[in-house]
C-alpha cells in the first residue's frame, strides 16, 4: 500500500490524473474503472484538459462505472451515468460503445443483471486500474458497511447516512434513492491497480479505519489492505487522523528512488 499526502484537493487532482494518464499512455487500450462523487470531479476536469490538450488519447480507453442509483435512468439529472457525460465522457475523445455503466432502470432479475455486468468486465480483460472515492461511513462504491469482502456487483440497499448525504444533490423535495447496483467489494479487489482519492476532515475517521483499522466489513475501504497494489491519496484534512504519516513519507520517498514506475 502507498500513501500518497497532499496539501490540498488541487493537488490530488493533477496527482491522480497523472497516475491515471501515464496508465493509459503505457497501455491506450486500458481498462478503467471510474467512480462518481464530488472529489472525482477536479480530477475528471483535470483529465479532460489533458484530452484536449492532445496528451492523452481515450480513443481506445474501456470503461466501467462501480455503480448507478436503481431507478435512475441514464438521462437523470442526478444519475451517475449523466455525472460521467457531464463531467467527463462529453468532453473526451471516448468511444461510447466502449463505456459501461451499470442500468439503473432495470427491473426483475437483478442477479441475472448484475452476473452479466461481471461478464463484460471479464470479456474486456478485468479492470486494469480502478478510480475509488469514500464514503464517510467507508463505504466503497456502494457497498455499504457489513458488506461481504467477497461481495460481487449486485442490488445494494444504502444506508442512511449515504442517503442523507446524497440526497443534497437531488432537487428540494425529490427523494433521494435508496438502493443502488454495484460492483462488489470482491469485484473492485479483482482490478489490477487501485487508487483511492480522499479530500477533506469529514472522511479522515473513514480514511484512518481504512488505512490503519483492521480488515473488517464494518469499514468497507479496509478491504484494501488485501490488495497487493492500492494507492491512496490523501490531503490534509483527510489525513488528520493517521498516526504513522511520517512513515507514509518516508515510504514514498524510498519508493520514488527504488521503484519510481509505481509512482508514475
Ligand atoms: C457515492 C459514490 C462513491 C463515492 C462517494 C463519496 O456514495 N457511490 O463511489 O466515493 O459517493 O462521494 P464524495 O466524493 O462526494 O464525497
């Protein structure tokens, strides 16, 4: 695990689109998970200035979104397919045959749904590096705390916390949803390369359980801890309450001099 501390949200954003860039200019057809939330946007921005600055090429890129709100259609205002066209795929040279995101219009047969959306992600060559926020409770994706570490994309009832904290997106008196399909917490360990983007003091108990708790289900992100190549960037405030920071730095340090490919 590396941790990556930073100033401040501005600087987390260039660094993960950095990591993000040199990804895919080492391998133009990557398979890249992408997640949603507030913190996705300074990066998803910052991407797109490299897009159209004509140094890095989507053309070939895949992707698959961790999750959608069930009951949502795609052209919802507050779908987190229309997050993705708003903020990043209209603005990219992508292929639109080439993005996935999970239907949250789906009625029925969930499973079927959900076992179909793994199938695509292995017909295309697993997920080579997967974008995760976090959620103030832990929560990756949508898989909430008590979540299976096993667990793969399926309907997931959110918690309320989620649903508070969600529902300032939605329009006074619209009703925040209160399930979603996601990709499991078992799918997200599957994706070759991991990086896990934190800014501000409301998610430094989550980031700190994350990084510094045991493994448990309770603390979704823990899970991490499993998985051989994660990186989280953190900056301050998020990084309030870890007690080794200096040992993250020295980390960093040696991993730059030793083995500088994880960092670029
Ligand atoms: C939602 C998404 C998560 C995201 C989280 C945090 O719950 N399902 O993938 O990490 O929001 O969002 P924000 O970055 O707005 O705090």
């Amino acid at each position: 695990m590396l941790v990556i501390l930073k100033r401040d949200a501005g600087e987390i954003s260039r660094q993960a689109a950095q990591l993000v860039a040199s990804a895919v200019r080492k391998n133009p057809s990557l398979t890249l998970g992408l997640a949603t939330g507030s913190t996705m946007i300074a990066v998803y921005q910052e991407l797109v200035r490299l897009n159209k600055a004509g140094s890095l090429d989507f053309s070939q890129v895949v992707t698959f979104n961790l999750d959608e709100y069930l009951g949502l259609a795609p052209t919802h205002p507050q779908s987190f397919h229309h997050f993705m066209q708003q903020h990043l795929f209209a603005h990219v040279n992508i292929s639109s045959r080439n993005i996935h995101t999970p239907d949250g219009t789906i009625r029925g047969d969930y499973d079927k749904y959900c076992a179909a959306y793994e199938d695509a992600i292995h017909q295309a060559g697993g997920i080579d590096l997967q974008l995760l926020g976090i959620g103030r409770n832990g929560h990756i994706g949508f898989n909430e705390p008590t979540s299976s570490i096993g667990s793969r994309t399926r309907l997931k009832v959110l918690e309320k916390e989620t649903i508070d904290d969600n529902a300032k997106s939605f329009a006074p008196g619209e009703e925040s949803p209160r399930c979603a399909i996601t990709m499991g917490i078992g799918t997200i360990l599957e994706a070759r390369k991991i990086l896990l983007i934190a800014t501000g003091g409301s998610k430094a108990a989550a980031v700190t359980k994350a990084i510094e708790g045991p493994v448990t289900s309770a603390v979704p992100a823990s899970a991490l801890q499993l998985h051989p190549d994660v990186t989280f960037i953190i900056d301050d405030p998020a990084a309030a309450q870890l007690t080794q920071r200096d040992y993250y730095t020295r980390v960093l340090e040696m991993t730059a001099l030793l083995t500088p490919d994880r960092l670029s």
